[in-house]
C-alpha cells in the first residue's frame, strides 16, 4: 500500500531522515514514534504529499508519488483522512 525507499530529508545542515526506508501493507496497524523534532511529521507530510520528497520514493498504492500527475494526486488525496494531533483538533466541538 504505502512504501518509503531510501527517503532522506534535511533542513539547512540539520539531517532529519537519513535514507529510511519501509513497507506498510493492506490491514497493516503502522506506528511511527520518535521525540519531538525528530521527523514524523515532516515524514507524514510527505506520505501525504503536503511536502516535497527531497531524495528516494514514496509508492502509495504502486504509483510514485514524484511522478503522478495533478488528477491522479487529487484522486489519491480524495480517499483518505488525516488528523494532525493538537493544532488541527477543533477543542470547541464535543463528539456525539
């Protein structure tokens, strides 16, 4: 469903992920868990194509994401959800 191949991520001289790389398959519970600043999000941003991928792939459902064109990333982006924790909660609402 989702693979991550050789992935490296950097701000300035600061090395965020270092060639990861990883499998996440159909039913799959995945958990990525790290300190604060550490990169998951910024790893979540670019699974979720929010964020350019700097060097290696992301396949999400055998399609790469560098090379899929606008309708098709907008079909992908269309079919699933994500909630950041925190800053996109809406704290006024309750849940019923």
């Amino acid at each position: 469903m989702i693979k991550v191949k050789n992935l490296s991520t950097s701000f300035e001289d600061k090395v965020v992920h270092d060639n990861i790389s990883f499998d996440i398959k159909k039913g799959e519970i995945f958990g990525i868990l790290g300190g604060s600043g550490s990169g998951k999000t910024v790893l979540l941003r670019q699974i979720i194509m929010l964020d350019a991928i700097q060097k290696g792939e992301i396949d999400i459902l055998g399609h790469n994401i560098k090379t899929l064109k606008q309708k098709q990333r907008e079909y992908i982006k269309k079919n699933w959800g994500v909630l950041f924790q925190f800053g996109a909660l809406f704290s006024s609402l309750n849940v019923v």
